[in-house]
C-alpha cells in the first residue's frame, strides 16, 4: 500500500472516530433529556419578549408542529395571564411554540437543512436572531409593511417560510431525539435585534403574493369539507395517505384525529392533520403552510368534486365588487341629482342622492383605534410619561408594529416636540432602535411664534406624512381662556381641516387635571370639553394603584379599557402588562400569600384582618382572595356561615409556580405579580 493510500484510510477512520464520538454524545444527551419544560420555556420567552403557546404531541409525547389549543383568537392579542396560568397546569410537560404575524412583530424563515442553510448564507442575510433546530435554522425577521403568508420549500428547495398564522417551535423545547431548540450563539435576543427582512427575501415574498393573487379562483380554499358518500371516500384517502393515525381526541369539537407527514410537500416532521367533527365534517391543515387546495391535490380530489359555499378568490372578488358598487352608487347619485336639478358643489345632497349614495368602510391605522384622516389627543397629567408614550406611537406607526397590542399599518411619521430636547430625544429613539431606513421624521424645540399653523401645514406638505404627532398642543396655538368653548373650537378647527386635506392623522398631546377619583378620563382634559368633544380618540395616561395606566375612549372603534403598562429604563420602549384589574389583584395575591405566610399561622386570617394588615382596598382584596382559592395558592377554611368563619392560609409554591417569578417584583412576571422567588421559599419556611 502505497504512502498516500494509507494516509487516505487514515484520515477516512479518524473521521469514523469522530462521528461515533458525536452520536455518541447525543445518545447520552437524549437519555438526560426526555421531555420539555413549559413552565421553563414561557418564562425563556417572556425575558426575551415573546408569548409562547402549548404545542401538541402524539400518544407517546413526541412534540408536533401545532399548538394544543385553538390559537385564532391570539392572532390580534396576546394571552393573558390567567390563561397563561391555565395552559402551565394542563400542560407542564409540553414544547412550546412561537406564533409568526402582525401581532408578534416578526416572520421566519424555516431552514430544514444543511444545504438550504447554505443558500440562505449566499443569498445575504443581515444580523438577526436565529434559533437552531436539530437540522437547521430558524431565521427571524421585522414584519414588513405587507403581508407575509406560510408557504413550504417556495422559494427555495427545503425553506419554508412561516408567516400570518404560521408558528416555529420556541427555544427550550425538545425534539423526540432529545435535541433542544436554542439560540445559535451571538444571535439571541440579548446579542441583536430582529433586523428587517433584505430586499431580495421581500421580493420574492411579493412575487407570491401577486401569483397568488393573479391564480384563477378555481378550488376551495375554505378548510371545512361535508361528510356525504364523497366525504366517507375522502377520509379513506385520508387515512391512506397519512403515515401516522393517532385516534384520539385532541379538544372538544373533533372525535377523531389524524396526524402524519403532508403529502403535499417533502415533510420530514408530521406537520400535517385531519379532523372528523361532531357534525359531520372534515377539518384539514398543514402547519408548515400547504394550501387547502395542495392539500387537495395531493389526495386526487378535484374541486369539483366537492361542494363549498365560497373561496377566498371569491371573498376578493366580492370586495372588488363592493368597491365597484361604491363607484355605481355614487354615478347613480349623480344621475339622480341632474334629473331632479338638485346638483351643488357646497357639499350637501338631496334626501334622493342621500339613499343611495354608499361610502367606503373605515380604514384603521391603529386598528380599532386611530384612523386615517383622523383626529386625536394623547392627554395626561405632567411627568406621567405623554412624551414618552407620544415617541413609542411614531416609532410602531413608522415600523408598522404593534401599539398596545394593536395592529399598526407602516406610514411615514413626523413627530413634532416643541418643548424637547434635541439630545433627550434622540437618545430616546436611539434607545428603541431607531434604524435610518424607518418612515420618520422629528425635530425637537420651538418653532416660529408667528403662523405656526402655516408652518406646520408646510412642513406637511414637504414630508408627506400619513401620521402627524403635535407634542404639545399649548406650544401650538395660542388662545385667552383655555375653557372657553367656541373660542377652543376655533382653535381646533385647523387641524381637523388638515387631516381631511392632506389624508393624515393627526395627533395632539394635552394635558390633564388630577380630576377626582372615578372621574370619567374626557372630564379630566385641560381647558374645554370642547378639545374632548373634537377629537374621534382619547387616549388617556394616568398614574392608578401603583402603575402608570393608559385608557382610550372613542366615538367609533373598541374602546381600550384601563390597562397597566410597564416601562423598560434602557430602551424606552411602553408595553402593555395587562388588563389594570387583572395586574393588580395579582399584586394584591403576591402581598396576601406573603402576609399570610409571616402571620397566618396554622389557623389563618379573616378577610377583615387580611384587608387592615395590608391596606388595600377591600374590592381588591376580595377578588384576589377568590383568585388564590380558586389557582391554589391560598387555602380556605370554613364556609363563611355563622357558627364557621371563613379563613385564609398560604399554600407552600411549588418550583413549577416559580418559573414565572423567578424575575423579580413585575405583574408580568407571573401569576403572583411581586412575589420573588427568594420571597417564596422564606414565605415557604414560614409556613412549614
């Protein structure tokens, strides 16, 4: 054998080595792990700024790619935390998920391998957070300013891409290898931020949306199929074609459940599923992305061959047709104003013109909040956080984030704050991550005193915002008596005019008074009702049972109830912790649990004593004492009758109750809201 040869064999047995050292390690890793933490993973994914949902699994607990629950309702709002609380009882052993869209502010790209991780590279990626899986990466990106949809191995062999309702297995869970999801290192959410999609990637995104689109609308798209003689020859096809049938039942509307590899794409993991209702119909889906119409034909059934009331093409079709309908209702309106030779150009209509004319549905900016060609006003006492909230809008409506949890479409923004600091406030935007190719446009300080109206109608012009941002309105114009009613109204006037000419929203900070306690937050403006009375949106900050709170009242859209918010010293950057009531009584829970522990003893305190020992308020006090029997962290007594008094005793937590309070004092943190996990295991020697 000649020296080369041997070197060769050499080489060859010393990679041999290595690869049996390498299954070795992952044998022994798979024996040490065998399960996921959920408990652990909603609390990895809250310190990152995420929410999580309980993925399924099969009989024997290997984790699939959809969630155990239905997830619809979480696609405009997050879940809250008794819900949260909820899913770590019924599921403590599952994997976890992360939910792509609007709402969660980012899509993913989903690498299955290897080779397809190596033409990603190629095509240029920037900076981003990445998890690796056990076969490849899931890349993260900033949701862009369109929408994203699922699709599997599109645009590339092997990349799939998960976007409106698609979902990526969230770090910490475990593969049935034992493989555990976790960020690649220097890409996790402590390393950078979720970088904006690269041209190329957005392209492509675009280019299936316009064939989308342009398909012709031949084949159901609706996910619901009628259980007659083509639906009993179709489950057949169903079971057939599935490499895995698990017959049980996953939630109260199905009664059997089939689960295996799509046959509508190369699926390495079951992602694919099929349901029989109740009443008689068949539910199909993919969570890797595969339409209801590759779905069908992969099984070789025609969309002929079933009957379904209506297509998504169909849906846009009738949209169109509405909007046509607008276009003939208002020709319509015309021809009936020159027959009856009523036709004007001041703005007003015969009853005749009024019945048929027809207009166009409200377009939200800020869903359900703040509309196109709107009028608004961010009001609040001084140094309750106005500016701060002011600079978090213009940046989510540059982005096209999420405010408040609601959905925000991108504009071009200027933001406008006379009485700031340029350093102050540039520093606050950089420490949001303001990026230069984001849609805004600030300045800080004073501007003329003469015509600042005309000023700002020209810088308007100039910019071409969709959403204008005026901090604060007593820098803008000037008036004698701020409670006077007609002279308010006047002053008002010009932005109104503004909005409706140049297609903007616009957007006031004012100032409130301390009002009086219960006081409707409209009653507590500065000045007039009528800077109240003229704007469609009030968004009110205050200060309410030791957070900083923020309300909406409006003339048309959803009201945004009393909602605590939490503030983040380094990026600046206002997030919503919850429901104001829920946020509270949890921090009311964490003090009684805590109280009780210290001087409860074994027979326990009265709610009376409870109330006086902590000083809250009684209804407070009450609620969380419900809210503890009933998620047992507190224990009752007694019926409350005579002869058996009701009292109350600290139940020692469990480590799986302190996964979400391992943080710290914060109502986001868990349950228990301030109670940290040292304070739990001394209230646990107290009470033992």
């Amino acid at each position: 054998m000649t020296l080369s040869k041997r070197l060769v064999t050499r080489s060859q047995a010393q990679r041999a080595e290595r690869r049996l050292a390498v299954r070795a390690k992952h044998r022994a890793h798979s024996k040490q792990i065998t399960q996921s933490d959920f408990g652990t993973i909603v609390a990895q994914a809250e310190h990152d700024g995420r929410f999580v949902l309980p993925a399924a699994c099969d009989d024997n607990g290997v984790l699939l790619k959809h969630p155990a629950i239905a997830y619809s309702e979480f696609a405009d709002k997050r879940p809250v935390p008794k819900r949260i609380e909820l899913w770590l009882h019924r599921f403590p052993t599952r994997g976890g998920l992360y939910l792509t869209g609007a709402l969660s502010g980012y899509f993913a790209v989903d690498c299955d391998s290897p080779a397809a991780i190596r033409w990603l590279v190629r095509m240029g990626i920037p900076l981003t957070q990445i998890v690796k899986t056990r076969r490849g990466w899931h890349v993260y990106f900033r949701w862009p300013n369109f929408t994203v949809r699922n699709s599997a191995s599109k645009i590339h062999p092997g990349v799939d891409i998960r976007g409106v309702g698609g979902v990526t297995v969230a770090v910490g869970s475990v593969h049935e290898s034992g493989f555990v999801y976790q960020w690649r290192r220097g890409h996790s959410p402590r390393d950078v931020r979720i970088a904006s999609a690269p041209k190329w990637l957005l392209d492509s995104l675009r280019k299936q949306n316009e064939a989308r689109e342009a398909a012709p609308a031949s084949g159901p798209v609706l996910d619901t199929v009628a259980l007659d003689e083509r639906g009993q020859w179709f489950e057949t096809k169903i079971v057939s074609k599935f490499t895995r049938v698990t017959g049980r039942t996953h939630d109260a509307n199905f009664i059997t459940k089939v689960m295996g590899l799509c046959p509508a794409h190369d699926d390495h993991n079951p992602s694919g599923w099929a349901g029989l209702r109740p009443d008689g119909s068949i539910h199909l889906g993919c969570s890797s992305g595969c339409e209801f119409t590759d779905l069908l034909n992969a099984f070789g059934v025609t969309s002929e061959a079933l009957a379904v009331p209506i297509t998504t093409k169909e849906k846009l079709r009738l949209e169109a047709d509405t909007l046509r309908e607008f276009a003939k209702a208002d020709a319509k309106a015309k021809k009936v104003v020159k027959s009856t030779k009523a036709a004007r150009d001041d703005g007003f209509m015969s009853v005749a013109e009024m019945l048929v004319r027809k207009y166009p549905p409200e377009k939200w900016m800020v869903d359900g909040m703040l509309l196109y060609d709107g009028f608004s006003m961010l009001a609040g006492q001084p140094k309750f956080g106005k500016s701060t909230d002011a600079r978090n809008l213009a940046l989510c409506t540059a982005r096209g984030i999420p405010f408040l949890g609601r959905r925000t479409d991108q504009v071009r923004t200027l933001y406008l704050g006379f009485e700031e600091n340029p350093a102050v406030m540039t520093d606050h935007f950089k420490a949001m991550g303001a990026r230069g190719d984001d849609l805004l446009f600030a300045r800080a300080g004073l501007i003329p005193a003469d015509n600042r109206i005309e000023w700002i109608e020209e810088k308007i012009i100039e910019f071409n915002p969709k959403m204008v941002i005026l901090d604060p309105l007593s820098q803008v114009i000037r008036v004698e008596d701020w409670s006077a009613y007609g002279g308010m109204t006047a002053a008002l006037e010009p932005f109104i005019l503004m909005g409706q000419k140049y297609h903007c929203h616009v957007c006031i900070v004012h100032h409130e008074s301390k009002g009086r306690l219960g006081e409707s937050s409209g009653n507590k403006v500065l000045g007039s009702t009528a800077l109240y009375g003229s704007v469609e949106t009030l968004i009110s900050v205050s200060a309410s049972r030791g957070y900083f709170s923020i309300e909406s009242s409006q003339r048309t859209g959803t009201n945004l109830p009393p909602t605590a918010l939490a503030f983040d010293k380094a990026t600046g950057i206002v997030s919503v912790l919850g429901n104001l009531r829920e946020v509270t009584t949890q921090d009311v829970l964490a003090q009684l649990h805590e109280f009780l522990a210290k001087h409860g003893g074994s027979s326990g305190l009265s709610a009376h004593a409870l109330i006086k020992g902590i000083g809250a308020r009684r209804g407070l006090v009450l609620d969380a004492l419900r809210r503890g029997v009933k998620t047992g962290f507190l224990i009752a007594v007694g019926t409350g009758k005579r002869g058996s008094s009701r009292t109350y005793r600290a139940k020692i937590l469990s480590a799986s109750s302190a996964a979400l309070n391992g943080n710290g004092r914060g109502p986001g943190d868990g349950y228990l809201g301030g109670l940290t996990q040292t304070a739990m295991v001394a209230a646990n020697e107290k009470v033992g």
